[in-house]
C-alpha cells in the first residue's frame, strides 16, 4: 500500500516507487527519493500510521505527506479557451504547443510540469496553452481530440503534430524541434 500511495504522487518516477517499496520493506518512517527527469523532488515527510512494517499503531488513514521542491514546479501554463483561441493559436506567428486536458484526469496532471518546463525552455520560440476539454467541447471535437492529455503543436493556425497520453519530456523536445 505505502508503494501505491507514493508513486501515484510521482510524475514519472520510478525511483520514488523504489525508494517507497525499500522504505515499507525496510520499516523506515521517512522516505526520500531520486529527482525524477522533468526538474520535480519530490520528498515524502511523513509516513503515517497503517503503512507496511509501521508498529506503531497500524490502523486506518495511512498517508503519505509530500512536498514538492525546487523551482520548475511553479511555472503555470496559460489557458486558452474558445473565446481566446483565435487570437493566442490561429494567428500566433510563434508555433504553439497546446494541452488539451480536464481536472479529473491523473495524466493530464502529470504533465502540467512538463509543459511548464517546455514553456519556460522554448521562450520566445514557442508558446505554450492548457486548453479544460470540459469547458471546450467544441475545440476539442474540431481537432478530433478523443483522449487526453493530447498535446498538438500548431504553426501558422494549422495543426503541424499531436502526441497522444503522458509522455516523456524527451519525446516532446523532439517533436517540437521539427517545427521550430
């Protein structure tokens, strides 16, 4: 159970899964782990009780408190909506990586992150939006978006790439690059 609860608080980090699978093994109350790639660090503060080797009083509510470090996780990524659309995506003269994503969605926020590292990477080469396909149906169904999180890029108002599901920042980089 302490391997479910901290890795779902991973963005695709398998160090910390480790670290957490080690750590219930073990019986240690603290965990820390291996900066995942994409710029989060994630350190785990407390393990409560009910967590696999815990003896201090098992039971009910187990949780792992975790707190994010560092710089890159508080960079936020603009929303463009059906109003905004025209103006921040069709007539950018910058090619324009656009998330389409919803709050409930667990992937979609794994790569928030990610996208807001590719935003602050790409500068002034590159505009990044998160568009809720909730309160956009009609942009979404236009691109044909049926799975999120879909990332498409745009050049010149026309979408040029789209990759489907959370993927690695690598994967990103390299489509982007061809359209820059």
């Amino acid at each position: 159970m302490a391997s479910a609860l901290a890795t779902s608080t991973a963005v695709g980090s398998s160090p910390l899964a480790a670290a957490s699978a080690s750590a219930s093994a073990s019986s240690a109350h603290h965990l820390r782990a291996v900066p995942p790639s994409g710029g989060l660090r994630y350190k785990a503060l407390r393990a409560a009780s009910g967590l696999a080797g815990n003896r201090r009083g098992g039971g009910r509510g187990a949780s792992v408190v975790c707190a994010v470090q560092g710089q890159d996780a508080t960079i936020q990524v603009p929303d463009v909506t059906k109003s905004t659309w025209q103006s921040l995506v069709t007539e950018s003269e910058l090619p324009v990586l656009v998330e389409f994503w919803a709050t409930w969605c667990g992937p979609c926020k794994m790569m928030d992150p990610v996208v807001g590292n590719l935003s602050k990477e790409y500068e002034g080469k590159l505009k990044c939006y998160k568009l809720n396909t909730d309160e956009n149906p009609d942009i979404t169904s236009q691109y044909g978006v049926r799975s999120i999180p879909t990332l498409i890029i745009f050049k010149n108002g026309e979408k040029k790439d789209a990759v489907i599901g959370a993927v690695p920042k690598s994967t990103l980089t390299t489509c982007i690059e061809k359209f820059l």
